[in-house]
C-alpha cells in the first residue's frame, strides 16, 4: 500500500453488506464508502439512510453534517476536537448495529410532478446544440433526444415515455446543481441507460427532465448539461422562497429519500404552473408523507415478471446499444 493511499480503514462484507471503504477525503471530511466498484443498487442507499440516521443520534462531538449519496457517505467533521480514527470507531459501531436491510423503512416522501414531453424550451435547447455546438449530433434527430434515447435501449419512444411515468423515481442524494436531486428507478424494468451529451450543452431550460447513464435530473435552473432531454417540468427550486411550498428554504427535494412520480400533461399546464409558482405563488404541490418498506420492495423485486421484464429489456438494451452511434 502506497504512503497516499487514501483509503485509512475498511470493514469487512458481511451478510448483504458489501465491503466498507473509509477514505481520507482532506482535513476534516471522510468518505464511507460501499465497495470499490461504481454500482447502482437502492439498497445501498437504504443501508447508508439507516446508518446515518443512527450516526446522528449519537450526537457525536465535533461531527459538524454528513452528506449520505447512492453508495456513499461524506463525513465532515472538526479534526481539533475528535480524531479520523475515533470518528471512524463509531460509525463502524453504527454500521454493525444494523442487522440486514428487510427490516429496514425508509421516509420517504412521494413527490408527483407534471411533465410535458418535446416542449417548446426542450427543443430551443437541442436546436441551440445542434447551431452553436455540434451540428451533426445524432442524438438530436428531429429536434429532441426522445428518438436516440429510444433507439440506445432498443425500444420506441412510446416506450421510453410509458419508463418514465410508470415507475417511481428515487432520491440518493442531492448535488450537481443547487437543489438537484439524482434519481434512480426503482422498477428495473424501466432502467433506460443513455450516454451523456458529447461535448455538453452550454444552456438547459429551468425545469428541463434528462436522464445519463440510469440517473434521472431534474434542472432547476438555467444551465449547462450534458443528460439526454425528455422534456420539462414544473420549478423544484425557488431561490427568492416567495412561495409558500420554498418558504424554510429554495429546495423542493430532501438530500435523500424522496420519490418523484410523473404525470403526463400540455405544455400548456407546464407554463401556467410555472406562472402560479414564481409569480401568483398559489400552486399547490403535491407531496405524501409516507416510506419505503424494504421487505415489501425486495419483493416486488423478486417477482417472476419483474426479473422475466427486467432481463428481456437489458436484451433489448444490449441490441440497441450496438445500433445507436456513439457520441
């Protein structure tokens, strides 16, 4: 092991946790992560909520925020008054409490949020692409993402769109943007997988939907961005907090645990939601209280159609991946 190795700890796998990773992140943060590869599994994140929801109620000395993702947890802490190694000790205590994840609820809130498909703002973004950026981008036929979308997961449009709206979307975390949330589908029968813009866009609308690789953003400003667009939503950000849903804060999503549901409408509705949002301010959201049983889920997963509809579309995927250019 070289003397900058920044992995300074590690607990073993045991059960259905996978090996956890201690990291040296800089003076006063540690990162705790699941294993060495990149992987997208929900119940990581179930695993690092609970952990971190344990860490918390410690109260422990000098632990100033914790940052939990899809596979990882940032600890950032006050080196002058508890040491990486003590800190260290305690989560790994929290870490052996938790027996296994089937008996694991999550809280998680269900947010539902209208979508229109191929908008007006979508499509000026992808004709500002194609004019100022790259001309021949083959992700851009007909003026939106929709058609290469469809053809990388060798499926139709129609279907990409049914993906979208028919399963729940998960928060892991948030970040990239202030207020963004990374979203992953919880229904694996819907896990499109697309490439990223190649270069960039330099301007997405506030509101735009896009996907890259399997995770889901949602912008909620004007931006930059490179995710394959669906279309637009209604604002999941507000930084003047003029409306009653922003008042404690401009963030619509919590750092973790939230679930979105889409709900086609007109683009019409999109736009005077967004009037109602930033200007009337009397829209009302529409958001459950409610949680994430993990026993009920692993079921869910373990039905005979969910694995049978998972492998024929990750067939499909395969076939369509070989087709579609590359960016």
């Amino acid at each position: 092991m070289s003397k900058y190795d920044v992995i300074i700890d590690t607990l073993p796998a045991k059960g259905d946790r996978i090996e956890i990773l201690f990291r040296q992140a800089g003076d006063g943060f540690i990162q705790v992560e699941y294993g060495y590869e990149q992987r997208v599994e929900l119940l990581d994140s179930f695993r690092i909520l609970a952990v971190d929801a344990k860490v918390k109620k410690m109260n422990i000395k000098g632990l100033i925020e914790t940052l939990p993702s899809l596979r990882a947890n940032m600890i950032h802490f006050d080196p002058t008054i508890i040491f990486p190694q003590e800190l260290i000790d305690k989560i790994k205590d929290a870490e052996e409490s938790i027996a296994g994840v089937d008996d694991m609820v999550i809280d998680s809130r269900i947010i539902t949020l209208p979508i229109a498909f191929e908008d007006s703002q979508t499509k000026k973004a992808v004709e500002m692409y194609l004019k100022q950026i790259r001309p021949d981008a083959p992700n851009c036929k007909d003026g939106y993402n929709l058609e290469y979308m469809a053809l990388c997961n060798g499926c139709t449009v129609d279907d990409i769109k049914h993906m979208l709206l028919d399963t729940y979307w998960y928060n892991s975390g948030c970040g990239f943007w202030p207020g963004g949330g990374f979203f992953w589908p919880m229904d694996p029968r819907c896990k499109m997988i697309v490439p990223k813009y190649n270069p960039p866009r330099i301007w997405t609308p506030e509101g735009a939907v896009g996907i890259g690789g399997a995770c889901l953003f949602t912008y909620t400003t004007a931006t930059g961005g490179g995710y394959q667009l669906f279309g637009r939503t209604i604002p999941t950000f507000q930084l003047s907090m003029k409306h009653p849903q922003f008042k404690d804060g401009p963030f619509l999503y919590r750092p973790s645990g939230d679930r979105i549901k889409f709900v086609e409408v007109s683009e019409k509705e999109i736009l005077d939601i967004y009037d109602h949002v930033h200007e009337k301010t009397d829209y009302v959201y529409d958001i459950q209280e409610s949680e994430i049983v993990v026993k009920d889920y692993l079921e869910f997963l373990a039905k005979p159609e969910v694995v049978e509809g998972a492998k024929e579309f990750a067939k499909r995927q395969e076939q369509g991946s070989k087709i579609a250019p590359k960016l």
